[in-house]
C-alpha cells in the first residue's frame, strides 16, 4: 500500500458520526483537549446546526392557554438540562417549527393559535414604521456567561443536582447510588448516606462493612436535619414491639468530661472521616450528653425530641445499626 494514504495528522481527518436517522453527529474535543465526544439530541428533540458551528436541540411544547412566564418555567424546570425558551435563528427553524405545531392543529375551523418563542421587542414601534425597526429584538435575552447560570438538574423525585465543572472540562453532575440518600453540607461537600441494619454490631465491624462491602466509612453527622433523617431512616427497619434503639456514627469524643462540665466542653468530638466538620448539628435541643466516648443517633420515643447522644463505645446491647458515607465527588 503507499505509505501516504493515512492522514499527516489527526487535524487532517474529519471527525463525524452518522446516526440512524442520518444526523451527522461531529467529535469534539473537551476543553482541556483530552477527550473527543460528540453529543446527540434527547429522544423526542430535533438537532439544528447554526452560525459558528453552534448547535441546538429543539422540542415542541403542546399546551393550549399557557402563558409564557409558566411556559419558559416548564422549558426550565421540567424538561431536560435546563432547556430554554426557544429563539428563531432561521428560516428553516421557523418552517420546521411551524410543521410541528401542525402536528397537532385542531380540526379544520377551529380558532388559530398562536406559540411562544423566547422574542421579546426591543423599545416600541408604530404600523407605519420601517420593517427593519418592526422586527428589533434584543441581543441580551441569554445570560452573558455560564457564571450566570444556575446549573443544576432535579431528578424525578425532586432532588437538585448542581453541575459541576470538572478538571477534565466537561460539566457533570452525580447521583447517589440506589439505597443512599444525598446532602449538600455547609462545608462544601456533597455526601451521600445509607443506613445499615444490623442489631448488636459493634462499631468496628460496622467499619469494615462501609469500607469493604460499599466503599464508603462511617458516617459523621453535619447538621440537625441530617440527624434527624438518620433517626427516621433508622427507625424504619426496628422490629416490631422492640424499644427503641441506638445507631453508631463515626463521633468520638475529644479527651473526657464531668457531669458538671459546662456544655461547651461536652461537646468536643472528632469525626473518623473527613467529610464531617464542626459541631453544628450538637445543640442543647438536639442532644442527651452523659460523657460518654461514642456518638450515637437515638431512636424516636415519646416526649424525647433530642436526636444524638453518646454512648459507651463498647455497648452493644442497644445497637441496632449505623451510617456509612462518601463524598459524591471523590
């Protein structure tokens, strides 16, 4: 074969990929130039190709008497990545849009309706004005950068997810695996817990599971409302006619106290993992402390609204489990 039929260098190929529907999809390099991907359009969404290579994927929305404010909330809230009201770019946009809204047009005879696009004018105009001063629109209706945007995307049950820029240069955003429950923490981490039920484990023996079995550690506890949860999810699985139990987290308490300590000094506990700062979640209102070693979340009982106590480290008789936790980005 000659030795020149390969390209010189890889600028010299044209990177392109054809779907089945016959889109031709081309292969990008990321920002950090270490990856080629390409992208497609969701399911349902058609793709247009505009200035500067850009490209855009379109859907109709079929509702009759929206108004545009609730409108631009559905491209927004429900729809996928956070979509925006659409703008016109060309003619063969406006055909296709018009085609589509054909798709569903009443029968013959019914009133025409009108569909919004993202069009806002641009001061005023009269009938007798130019056409060219008719048609002025804004060139500031998208935000000037991504720094002004909110990125994020809600799952089906309702949970935010921000995206995130990461150091490969691509945004991405992470989910909890199935069983675990997520946080957003004030120390900047997201987290996800599970709860593991398991009566009269010790804590050691609760560490290797988190560690060998889910690739995680014990969990800390950041805040009231995570303790709280951590309670309510415990509690689900405690046996019929049983009292109320206690579940091992990764607290441990920092030197010793008395009694008669003053709260401030009671409350001085480390975390055996790094994704748990600070106190917060330790208040006089969310807390039984009896100078013990070991923090524990407390099952729910009558007329006891605290959550966290401590608890004698090498106790089991009232265990009834513990949390495991890894950090979503790590």
């Amino acid at each position: 074969m000659p030795e020149d039929t390969c390209p010189a260098n890889y600028t010299d190929i044209v990177f392109k990929m054809v779907s089945p529907e016959g889109e031709i999809l081309p292969w990008r390099q990321n920002k950090s130039n270490e990856l080629w991907i390409f992208r497609i359009c969701f399911k349902g969404w058609t793709q247009f190709i505009r200035s500067a290579n850009k490209r855009v994927c379109m859907k109709f929305i079929n509702e009759t008497g929206i108004t545009k404010n609730k409108m631009a909330a559905r491209c927004y809230d429900e729809l996928p990545y956070y979509s925006k009201l659409a703008g016109v770019y060309s003619d063969e946009e406006s055909v296709w849009m018009q085609e589509e809204i054909a798709k569903y047009t009443p029968p013959i005879g019914a009133e025409i309706k009108r569909h919004w696009t993202s069009g806002v004018r641009d001061g005023t105009c009269e009938n007798t004005d130019s056409y060219d001063k008719q048609t002025e629109l804004p060139d500031d209706t998208c935000p000037s950068n991504y720094t002004s945007v909110n990125f994020r995307m809600v799952s089906p049950e309702g949970e935010a997810h921000p995206w995130k820029l990461g150091a490969n240069g691509l945004w991405v955003f992470r989910i909890c695996k199935e069983g675990w429950k997520r946080f957003e923490r004030s120390n900047n981490r997201t987290v996800c817990i599970k709860f593991i039920n398991q009566t009269g484990i010790n804590k050691a023996r609760l560490g290797e599971i988190c560690w060998y079995t889910h690739d995680s550690y014990v969990a800390g506890v950041q805040s009231v409302e995570e303790s709280v949860w951590m309670r309510d999810e415990a509690d689900k699985y405690l046996p019929t006619n049983s009292g109320p139990m206690d579940y091992w987290t990764s607290g441990m308490r920092e030197g010793s106290c008395q009694a008669t300590d003053p709260y401030d000094k009671k409350i001085k506990f480390v975390w055996g993992e790094e994704y748990t700062t600070g106190v917060a979640a330790i208040t006089k209102a969310n807390s039984i402390l009896t100078c013990q070693q070991c923090l524990v979340i407390m099952g729910k009982m009558a007329n006891r609204t605290q959550v966290i106590s401590d608890y004698s480290c090498g106790n089991t008789a009232k265990i009834g489990g513990g949390f495991c936790v890894y950090d979503m980005y790590k």
